[in-house]
C-alpha cells in the first residue's frame, strides 16, 4: 500500500473514531436525561401515594380523638339525645383543642411540628364526624373503616358500641408499601 492510500485511509479512521465519540456523548446525554426523568416521576408518583397516606392518616388520628372525647362525654354527661348533639357541634368546632391534640401526639410519635404544620396545611381536619343520624342511631366515625353507633329510644341514650374504638389498630388500615425498583424505558 502506497503512503497517499494509508494517509486516507488514517484520516478517515479519525473521522470515524471522532463521529462514534460524538455520537457516544450525545446518546449519553439523553440517556441521562431519561433516566432523570424516569426517577422524578417514580419518586413524585411515591411521594405523591405516601402524602396521601399520611393526610389520610391524620384525619383519622382527628376522628380517633373526638370519637374518644364523645364517648367520655356520653358515658359522664346527661344521657339524652340533646346533650350528645351539643357535645358533637362542641367536639367538631373546638379545633384549636383538636389541633393541639393532634400535635401533641404527633410530637409524642417525633414528629416535628414543621412536619405537623405541612401536613395540616395540605390536609386539616376532618371534615366528617357524625354519619348517619337517623331513626335514633347515630353513627360516629371513629377512623378509617371505624364507626362506633349510639342509640337513643325516646330522646335518652339506650346503648352505646364503641368495641371498634377500643379495638382500632392505625397500623391495620394505614399500609405504605416499599417503593417499586426504579425501570429504565
């Protein structure tokens, strides 16, 4: 082979070997950018369900809360139907007190009050407390899939049920599964 054929042949190499490089780093490039992408929305959709739990999870631990202050003030209060009415509207517009209760028990749990007050802002309280109200039961949420009844016959309380209450696990009804393993497309 002559120099002039070899000396071609060397420059077209570089070439090449220059051209693949270039075209290594742009595919790089975008498969980094991919990849980033990828992990954003897998932890946003995450972040996203665990938000979610913890909102759901509070408005609950309210429930919980006001369902036991009813139950004290049913069993130590006049047992009629006027009283139990009065200590609900009085139970659900005290909000300072449930706020502070909630605080107290989160702060009890290390949860720091920045934390508290995001999850408040995002979530508040819980909006529904008294169910059903009808034919002389009433039905109390006392959190998630937790409902407690009291049964009132001629304007005084009859019975009372709160099993669910003294038998409700938060830990039951309030699952967070392990993020999936992150896939690249």
């Amino acid at each position: 082979m002559d120099k002039k054929k070899f000396k071609i042949l060397m420059i077209v190499d570089i070439v090449l070997i220059i051209g693949l490089f270039a075209l290594m780093m742009v595919l790089k490039g975008q498969y980094n950018d991919q990849a980033q992408k990828t992990v954003k929305e897998q932890v946003d959709a995450y972040l996203e369900l665990s938000n979610g739990a913890v909102q759901d999870q509070w408005k609950s631990v309210d429930q919980y809360g006001m369902a036991w202050r009813l139950v004290y003030a049913s069993l130590t209060s006049a047992k009629t139907e006027a009283a139990f009415d009065a200590a609900v509207k009085a139970i659900e517009g005290d909000k300072d007190a449930r706020f502070k209760q909630l605080s107290y028990m989160y702060e009890a749990a290390g949860i720091p009050a920045q934390a508290q007050n995001s999850i408040y802002e995002k979530a508040g309280l819980a909006d529904k407390f008294l169910l059903k109200n009808e034919g002389g039961v009433k039905e109390v949420a006392c959190g998630k899939n937790c409902v407690i009844s009291f049964t009132f016959a001629k304007g005084k309380l009859k019975s009372s049920d709160y099993k669910a209450l003294v038998n409700y696990n938060m830990a039951d009804n309030f699952k967070l599964e392990a993020p999936a393993a992150y896939h690249f497309e």
